[in-house]
C-alpha cells in the first residue's frame, strides 16, 4: 500500500506576470498558479494531497499517461497528485478531452465483476476514474486507477461536467 508523500514546505506559488500554461489537447492551454511542492519520487500507491490556502475556483483533471500521474487543480492551483493505473493493448486508456459524466461513490461493474470505489464516468461506454489497489505491473481494463484514498478526495472536490484532460503514453 502506498504512502501519502508530504508536501513540505510550501506549494510552489508562481508570481501573477509569470504564470506558466499547460498545453492541453485541441490548442487549448490552462494557467498554473501553483504547484504541489513534491520533494521526492512517488511510487505506486503514493499521492499528494493538499488544498489548504487555496481558493474556490474550477475543477479541472489532467492525466498524464507518459508520466503515470493524475494532477488536480482549483482555480489553477494543483490541490492533488497521484501514480495512475491505466489501459493498454486491445484495453487502452483513451486520450483527449473529456467531462465527468457521473458519479457513483459505490459502484460495482457488472462487466467485470468489481467495485470501482469513488467512481467518475468519462466516457458513455464505461471509461472512469475509481479507487483502485495502484501497484507495479498491473493495469486497468481502459480505467484510470488510483490510489482509494486519493479516489474519496478526488470524489468530493470534482462535480459533474468538470473537465478531465487525458495526454497520451506515447
């Protein structure tokens, strides 16, 4: 089981002329205001999480395949990070931009026989984002999993039609 890795001293706060942007899919670009302060490597299991300080705005979830992580953000504030389980093969993650569906907190897929704690539909045909054991060499059916205590948080701080951003593995 993983750790929650601190977040020590502070956020990495950018100054207001110099906010960097984040390339998304379809030329769009979002603004960061700040950065989890992330001192060490995460593993799988592990995750960050830390809105304290920081202001109500929009939700937004990028997922970055290449890098195995999941970066949340309020109001252009990164408030969580976490290693990712995803799809491969004839099961692959798909990529581009996406809107949170639905939610389910206690949902239970028929299809393959399991809970998918904290669930946050992407896509019509079952794609989401859920609480899942995030260990090294497993993967996910088309999924993005991640660790159950960063899945409850991710839960209550995103709503229905918030943004989530796939990149690919490439």
């Amino acid at each position: 089981m993983g750790d929650v890795t601190t977040v020590v001293p502070a956020d990495i706060w950018y100054p207001a002329r110099h906010y960097p942007k984040l390339s998304l899919p379809g030329g769009r670009y979002e603004v960061v205001r700040s950065l989890l302060n992330i001192t060490k490597p995460m593993h799988y299991g592990d995750f960050v999480w830390d809105d304290d300080h920081i202001p109500d705005g929009s939700v937004w979830v990028r997922v970055d395949l290449a890098h195995q992580t999941l970066s949340v953000f309020r109001g252009g504030h990164e408030i969580g990070a976490a290693v990712a389980l995803y799809g491969s093969g004839s099961n692959a993650t798909p990529t581009g931009s996406f809107t949170i569906l639905e939610k389910h907190a206690h949902y239970y897929s028929h299809s393959y026989h399991a809970p998918m704690p904290y669930m946050l539909r992407l896509t019509k045909d079952g794609v989401a984002i859920h609480g899942s054991s995030v260990r090294q060499g497993w993967a996910t059916h088309g999924c993005i999993g991640v660790p159950l205590e960063f899945a409850r948080l991710l839960f209550a701080a995103v709503s229905k039609d918030d943004p989530v951003v796939i990149l690919p593995a490439q």
